[in-house]
C-alpha cells in the first residue's frame, strides 16, 4: 500500500508549503433549495467545518486576508490555496463563479483553487472555463461522493445517483483537471464487504486525491433526530481506522490522501466520540501503513 501524503504531494508539486484557506462564498445546494429537494443531506451541519475567519458575510478577499491572519503565527513564507468549501461552490451562473474563483486568484501569496462541490453542479462550460484556468494555475475539484451505493445516497437525501459521480469524475480528469472524492465511511446499513466493493469501484476511476469522513452523528441535523430515535453502534476509534485501511487498500499506488477522519467541534457531535483530532488518525495509520510494508 503505497500513498501520498497530501501535504507533501502539494510542495512536491508547488515546489514549496502550501495551506489552505476555507472560503465561505454564499453558495447553497440542489438538494437545499428545492432543485432536487430540500432538507439538504441528513449528515450535514455545515457550521461544525467552517472556520471562524470565514464566517459573517465577508468577502472572498476579506476572509482570504483574515485567513492568512489567522495561519500567520504557525507559518512563515508560506503560499495558499482559496479553498472554496462551504455547500456546492460550482452551483452558479458561470459569470458569478468567474468573478469569484478569479477574485480569490488575484489575491497575494494565493497559488491555486480547491473547489468542492457535487458531481451534478456541472456544465460543459464551467468545465471549458476551469480546463483553461488549470493551464495557468493550480485547480482541484473536490467531490462530494459521499457512498457509491445508490440506496445509501437516496437515504441520506443526496439528491445524485452513483452514475453523476462517475460521470463527473471522468469528464474532470478528461480534461487535465486534478480530481478529488469525498467518502464517508460508518452508515449503519452499509456491511464492510458492500463498502469493500464500493472501494473496489470508486478505485478505477481516475482520481488523483482521496478524502475520508467517519460518519458523525452532528447536533441539528435529521441524522441526529434518526441516531435519537433508534441509536445504533457507533465504531471505535480503532474499528474505524482499520476499516479506512482496508478501504485504501483497494486503490492503486501513488493515490493522494487528502484526510483519513473529520474532526468537527466537540460540543457538536453527538456519536461518535473519539477525542482524536485529524492528524492523530493520520500518524497512526502511518504507522499501521509503515508496519505493512516490513
């Protein structure tokens, strides 16, 4: 098993240190404002994974200057990357995203974009626009997968099918665009063998970075009302990590890990609570990972 670590694989890539920096845009989702649904999904409390500095309706330029504030006492002459995270940042007219992916480029020390959003908030012409952006600059699009089984994403009111992923994916990697998938390991429903071959399938397809997320059971959300209502077992600390090392398993040499776990606010999580922050997960399956290979 042999994977790249994200931080690492950027500076290789950048030719120095790069952190990024959470923007809150303004956008919202298909699944929010009744394009496809409402409700948004039944996991998410967008609030646990936005950062102060990016709250309070700054601008794309404020909260990028206030980030730097805020990451200028643990770095020093570092570069960042305006990471856009907050719900879909493609679910726009392209000028408006135009505006607002070029207003982040502009700023100082900003060598990149990172771009999460949902396989179906895409259009031929975004696509076009970011190919071109990509050819002078750095550019990933983060995808919220979340599962590759259609029951699930239909129970966690997804609003998208496994097929819009795919699809998505491939288009984006078509065209020289780096790629990331967003998966979240622990639904109730989902045996280890059905996640295994998830894995299996969401591994032939052409990603460059992969992100991990236990499932967390976060206050205000549907899910939290469901875990009420009929509680069921939450993985330890320890179940998790073997099961996001079986899962890594089953793709090939050279994928960059992006993040292995969440770490949200604690006094927002209702299961599971394992007192480890994200890095704690990732030395430890370093370690696991090292002992491997021996």
């Amino acid at each position: 098993m042999k994977y790249k670590e994200y931080g690492k694989w950027l500076q290789e890539l950048l030719g120095r240190k790069v952190q990024k920096l959470s923007i809150d845009a303004g956008f919202t989702c298909p699944n929010r404002d009744g394009s496809v649904g409402s409700g948004g999904c039944t996991f998410c409390n967008n609030t646990c994974f936005v950062p102060a500095y990016c709250r309070g309706g700054l601008s794309v330029t404020e909260q990028i200057d206030a980030g730097k504030r805020f990451f200028a006492h643990k770095y020093r002459g570092i570069k960042y990357l305006a990471y856009f995270q907050s719900y879909s940042n493609t679910y726009a007219q392209l000028s408006r995203l135009e505006r607002i992916y070029e207003e982040a480029l502009a700023a100082e020390d900003v060598v990149g974009l990172v771009v999460g959003t949902r396989p179906d908030c895409l259009s031929p012409a975004l696509l076009d626009y970011l190919e071109e952006l990509s050819h002078r600059t750095f550019v990933c699009l983060e995808y919220g997968v979340e599962s590759m089984s259609d029951e699930t994403l239909l129970r966690i009111n997804r609003g998208h099918n496994v097929e819009a992923s795919i699809r998505a994916i491939r288009e984006t990697a078509r065209r020289g665009i780096y790629v990331g998938a967003h998966i979240i390991l622990g639904f109730p429903w989902e045996s280890h063998d059905e996640l295994m071959r998830q894995a299996e399938q969401l591994a032939r397809l052409p990603l460059t970075t992969l992100k991990l997320h236990q499932l967390q059971v976060l206050k205000g959300t549907k899910l939290a009302r469901q875990y009420a209502e009929a509680p069921w077992p939450m993985p330890t600390a320890e179940e998790y990590i073997h099961l996001a090392l079986d899962y890594i398993s089953h793709f090939p040499d050279g994928i960059v890990l992006d993040r292995l776990a969440s770490q949200c606010p604690p006094d927002m999580v209702i299961a599971p609570k394992w007192g480890l922050k994200s890095q704690d997960f990732a030395e430890i399956v370093k370690r696991k990972v090292e002992k491997l290979k021996k």
